[in-house]
C-alpha cells in the first residue's frame, strides 16, 4: 500500500494495477509515456491527488464514505481492445469497442468501517484505442490516459451523463482534476 500526503489530508491508496506491455503498440511512443503504462506509483500519486480534491470539495458529487474515509483500494488494468470489447459485451450487453469501462463497488449505503480501505472498484483502459483518440485528439498518450482514468474514477464515485449537460460537466471537471495534478 502506498501512502501520500497531500496537504492536510493523508491519503493511503491500495492500488491493484496492472501494466501494458509497449511491444503491444504502435512504435511511436515516448519513454514518459511508456512510465504512464507500467508506473504504479505515478497512477497512485494521480488517484490521490484526484481523490484529495474531490474528498475536499464539499459542492461535487462524492458519496459520504468516501468523505469519511483516508484509505481507498482502486483495480487499474490497461489492456488492449479484444479484451475491453468482451468485458463490454460481458457486464453491459453491448459488443462494441469501447475506451474505458468501470466498475464500481462504492455506493452511498456503505457502512464506514474504522481502519479499513474504503474498495472502490476496477477501471479498465484500452491502451490502443487511448493511443488512437490521442492521436485524432492531437495530444500525448499519457494526457489520453490520464483523461480515461479520471473518467473512470469519477464514474466509481458515482458520477453518471445520461444526458449532455451532464457529460459536459463531467469532462470539463475532468479536465480541472488533470491540471491540479500536474503532468499535463
């Protein structure tokens, strides 16, 4: 388990990940970015740098155990398309590709357990299609995955767009948690 500080608030993250091998991908990637695909500890200092903001922004959606808690278990696995396509056909009935899928096990019932980690979830990312949309986005592979992960973990904190206002709302907040933690 790594532990952060940051600021007043002591984040401790258990973070099961799980890396990509860069031979699985197009040639033209850089070594910062192949540190984004195998680097435990820079996901772990995001994910606590995102959660420290959202835990201390009483006006965002986050559910009260989250609040309450300091320790969070997250799953991060980067895989490739064939297996992003199945999990999607598997848990949400759609045989499609898609970027990123989460599952969340959080909800706003949970009872707070003292001393233990509050587990979030999974969040799964198709490294080649992220390299795909960064590439038509005109930005780098690891802003794209960066821009994947905190999708995922907003949806483990609950946050939902079923509609467009509120897409654009989460991508717009998406867009602030990657600014406040650096490494655009």
């Amino acid at each position: 388990m790594n532990k952060l500080t940051l600021g007043p608030i002591e984040l401790h993250i258990d973070l099961s990940f799980s890396g990509f091998l860069i031979t699985d991908l197009e040639k033209n990637i850089h070594m910062n970015e192949a540190d984004y695909l195998n680097n435990d500890e820079l996901w772990t200092k995001d994910l606590a740098s995102w959660l420290s903001f959202i835990k201390g922004d009483f006006t965002l959606n986050c559910p009260p155990i989250v609040r309450q808690s300091s320790c969070f278990s997250i799953g991060l696995n980067f895989t490739n398309d064939l297996t992003l396509r199945g999990l999607n056909k598997k848990w949400r009935q759609k045989n499609e590709q898609t970027d990123v899928l989460s599952f969340p096990v959080c909800h706003e019932i949970m009872p707070a357990l003292q001393d233990d980690c509050v587990e979030l979830g999974d969040v799964v990312i198709s490294v080649a299609m992220a390299q795909r949309q960064a590439r038509e986005q005109n930005h780098s592979l690891q802003y794209e995955l960066r821009w994947l992960v905190t999708h995922g973990l907003l949806h483990l904190l609950g946050w939902d767009h079923p509609d467009s206002q509120s897409l654009t709302k989460m991508l717009t907040f998406q867009e602030q948690l990657i600014l406040i933690s650096g490494n655009v």
